[in-house]
C-alpha cells in the first residue's frame, strides 16, 4: 500500500526543536488543556476568561516529574460538540503557557492545534511538536508547519468536533483512515516536512461511533505500515465509558486496559491525563512486547 513512503523503520529519535525525543520505548504524553470547555481538565487553568498560568505551570511541572516525556498544550477543546475558538483567543491562552513551560522545565513542549498562528508564535517560545487533530488541513497550516521545521503529529477526524459524532459511517474504518493519514503523509513530505518528522494518529473518537473506535483499537498493527511513529489518545474518553458504563473521573482503569493494548500492537506515544499510572501500564507492556519480539 505504502510505495511511496520509503522510509523503511520510523524513526527511533525524533529532533523536536532542539530536544530529542527516544522513541526506541514507547513515551507518555500529559495533557494540559487550558480551555474553559475540556471534557476532563476544562475550567482548571482557564476559567472566567482568565488563564491561571501558575496552575497550569504547576500541573505540567507534575506531569513531568510524573514521567510525561511531552506536554501537549492545546487551547481549543476538540471534544464532541465542542465549539470552535478564535485564533486570537487561542494564542491569549496557549502561547503564555509555552512560554513559562519551556523557561521552567525540560520536557518536550506539544501544541495540540490546527491554527497556522498559533504553530508559528509557539515555535518561537519553544514548542518542540504539533499535534493537528486536523492532520494541517486547516489553510495555511502546512506552509506554518514546515516553516517551523518541527516534527507534526496527523491525526484523522472526521468532520468537525461540533458534527462529528452524528452517525458517522465508514465502509471499512481501519483501511479508510489508513489511507487517509498515507494521502496526508504524501501531501506533507511534497510540501517539504521530512518523512521522518511525521507521526500518525487514527483519532480515537473523533467521529468515530464505539464500534468503529473498537475496530480501530483492535487493528492497530495495520498503522505500522505507514512507518510513522504512531500517537494514541484513549485517556477517559467516551469509548472507555460506553464499555464500562462509568463516568470520566472513574475510567483510569479502562484507559490503562485500551493504553497497554495499543503499546503492544506498536503504539509509541500515549496521550493521557493520569502520567504514573499509564507509565507504569506503557513500561509493563512495553517490556513484554519487547521480549516476544527478541
Ligand atoms: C488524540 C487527541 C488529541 N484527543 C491527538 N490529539 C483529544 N493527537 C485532543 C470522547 O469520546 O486522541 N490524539 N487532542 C481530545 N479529544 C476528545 C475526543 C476527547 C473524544 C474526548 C472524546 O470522550
């Protein structure tokens, strides 16, 4: 399927600005939302049109003493039904926070956004990755991100996060977003991001019904064959509260369950809320897929 990604292996280190990222073992990634409406930390370091940056410093300084090899800051809420945030609101709420991050602590600083703005002026304070849950379709977005020069994370959504949980439907959902994330691989290395700065996500729950997410997390292995490091966020989503019937605050368990489960089919990044718990969940599983490889 793959022919025109050459690259043989996806890459083991990943140049994040400068930082650089070890994926020969699989990698936590802390989410820290500073959004009023996130469906697990909204309200917590953005609440009355107010940033609280010491709060949100303190967290990701938690985070990563935790263990979190990256903190993903995202100023826009991508949960479903979540509505859409002006650019400007998304810089007043994403770059102060980067900025203090990247002065105060060593981790590798994700910007979860799909604003071309908001790539550029998070570069400049020290971001070291993009995370686009848009996969840089937005306009402009490209041509920011390899002006940047930072590795990108492509993760596929279907439609918008206002529209995207009514009934979505694919023929065949692993081979349909496979494609696409190989069609976005294509167009990102034409426009110039070198293959081995790219990284792919399938989007666990961005229009995707139980079913389909199910699907998804069970074909995983398929994703090698983009030969991309591969990026999964299950971490207290509806999918672990479908099957378990369980409100956000209790669904660690399950999220450890659906984490373990992606790092043994090659999952390199886990995007989530509790760092120790799904540390030690990636590092166990990580070692037992390891030795059944050897
Ligand atoms: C993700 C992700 C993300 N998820 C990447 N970035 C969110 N690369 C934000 C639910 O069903 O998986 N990968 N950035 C959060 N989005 C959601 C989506 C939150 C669905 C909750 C749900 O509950």
């Amino acid at each position: 399927m793959a022919q025109n990604l050459i690259q043989p292996e996806p890459p083991q280190k990943l140049n994040c600005g400068g930082s650089l990222l070890d994926l020969s073992a699989p990698q936590v990634m802390g989410v820290l939302n500073i959004t009023p409406d996130s469906f697990s930390d909204g309200g917590s370091y953005f609440r009355d049109n107010t940033l609280r940056l010491d709060k949100a410093l303190a967290r990701a300084e938690q985070m990563f003493v935790e263990g979190a090899a990256i903190i993903d800051v995202g100023g826009e809420s991508t949960r479903p039904g979540a509505e859409t945030v002006s650019e400007q609101e998304e810089l007043d709420r994403v770059i102060p926070v980067i900025e203090a991050i990247a002065k105060n602590i060593p981790a590798i600083i994700s910007v979860d956004t799909s604003s071309p703005q908001v790539m550029l002026d998070s570069a400049k304070v020290g971001a070291g990755l993009i995370n686009d849950v848009r996969a840089l379709t937005r306009e402009g977005a490209l041509l920011a991100a390899v002006k940047t020069g930072l590795p990108v994370c492509l993760m596929h959504m279907l439609k918008q996060p206002d529209t995207m949980q009514q009934a979505p439907i694919y023929q065949n959902v692993v081979t349909e977003i496979y494609s696409y994330l190989e069609a976005r691989l294509l167009d990102c290395i034409g426009a110039g991001i070198a293959q081995e700065k790219l990284l792919v996500d399938p989007g666990i729950g961005f229009g995707k019904t139980l079913q389909h997410n199910l699907q998804l997390m069970s074909h995983l292995q398929v994703f090698s064959g983009l030969k991309a490091p591969l990026l999964i966020g299950v971490s207290r989503k509806s999918m672990i509260g479908q099957i378990l019937d369980k409100p956000t605050e209790q669904r660690l368990y399950g999220s450890l369950a659906a984490a373990t489960l992606a790092v043994a089919q090659g999952a390199k990044i886990i995007r989530c809320h509790d760092i120790a718990a799904t540390l030690d969940a990636v590092r166990v599983a990580s070692a037992i897929t390891k030795a059944g490889s050897d």
